[in-house]
C-alpha cells in the first residue's frame, strides 16, 4: 500500500488530526494482517482466533508492510511525517532477533513491495527490481511506464515464480513468466 495519511475530523473540534495508520496489508495466506503506523507496526493472528502476535514501536512511521507468509522475515519502508527510514530503502526484519538484517536502497521512492519464499520484488515508479531473497543479488529490472500507485503482483503459491506490472506502454500489463523464461503482454486493458 502507498504511503497514505487518512485525516479524521472530531465533531468536537474542526482541527484536522493525522492518523497514525499508515498502511496495513494481508499476508500471503490472508491469516494475518500487518498495520503500519507512524510509530511503528504490528501484526495481528487472525486465524484461527483474532490476537496481536507482534507490536513493535520504532523511531519513526512505517509505510509499507510486507510479510513473507507467517515467519519472522518481514519488508518495511518508512512512512510518514517522520518516517522510521528513508522511503528510498526497503528494510529486511527478522522479528525473532528484532532488528534489520539488510537493506535494499534505491534513489526513488519505494511505492511496494512483494514477497515470495525465494525473492522479493519493488516497485519503483518508472521500473520494478527483483532480488534473490537469500542474498538480495539482483535477478531482474523490468522497466514500466509511469506507476505512480506501485502497482506490482507477484505469485506465492505457485512453484514457477510469475510476475505481473505495467508494461512500458501505458495501459498495457507486462507478465513474467520466469519458469517458461517468457514474457507476456497484455495490450489493451481499458
């Protein structure tokens, strides 16, 4: 999800006030929701009852939560009015140790970001990296037409790995298919 602040109003009182939610996201199996906030994140069990499995409170704002099914390894991109890091980078966490145990930096913003077992994928707003999980070694740069909303899908169930962003032409879908090595356009979306 993008970096976005929802304003709420009391009926008390016409000062407009920043929520702390920043963004939140399921995981890959829909049994748990991460929440960013301006002072952090959680994530919450909600299969097969509703708990807070983890609540973490960091220096600054979290804009991006991506979680890699249910284990410790998550994708954090600061957010925000005073974001925990640079919306540049994407932050690796390990929740078991808690902190960060590496890094992706870029010189755009990070708009999203998707997660499989064996790669992670960024949208950036004029092309998409994909990285090695393991070793965070590049595997691909697609280039894309302006995205400013990072749209990205990126399969997890699957054992071929298939990604699907916008193409360099606008309105059109580009699809990897990297079992096959091939890559599909979808012209004509409108």
């Amino acid at each position: 999800m993008q970096n976005n602040v929802t304003h709420l109003e009391d009926e008390d009182d016409t000062e407009v006030k920043s929520s702390p939610l920043l963004t939140c996201a399921f995981n890959q199996d829909g049994g748990c929701l991460a929440v960013g906030t301006s002072t952090g994140f959680s994530v919450h069990n909600l299969h097969p009852n509703y708990a807070v499995s983890v609540s973490r409170t960091l220096q600054g704002g979290i804009g991006v939560v991506e979680m890699l099914f249910r284990c410790n390894l998550m994708a954090l991109v600061g957010g925000g009015p005073s974001p925990q890091a640079s919306p540049h980078r994407v932050l690796i966490w390990d929740d078991h140790i808690p902190k960060e145990i590496g890094e992706l930096t870029f010189r755009q913003v990070v708009l999203r970001v998707r997660m499989r077992k064996d790669t992670i994928a960024v949208a950036l707003r004029d092309r998409v990296y994909v990285y090695h999980l393991a070793d965070l070694s590049l595997r691909d740069k697609i280039y894309t037409a302006d995205n400013p909303h990072g749209l990205l899908c990126l399969s997890t169930q699957i054992q071929d790995m298939v990604l699907a962003c916008p193409s360099v032409t606008t309105g059109h879908v580009r699809v990897e298919l990297y079992g096959l090595r091939k890559t599909v356009v979808r012209e004509n979306l409108r």
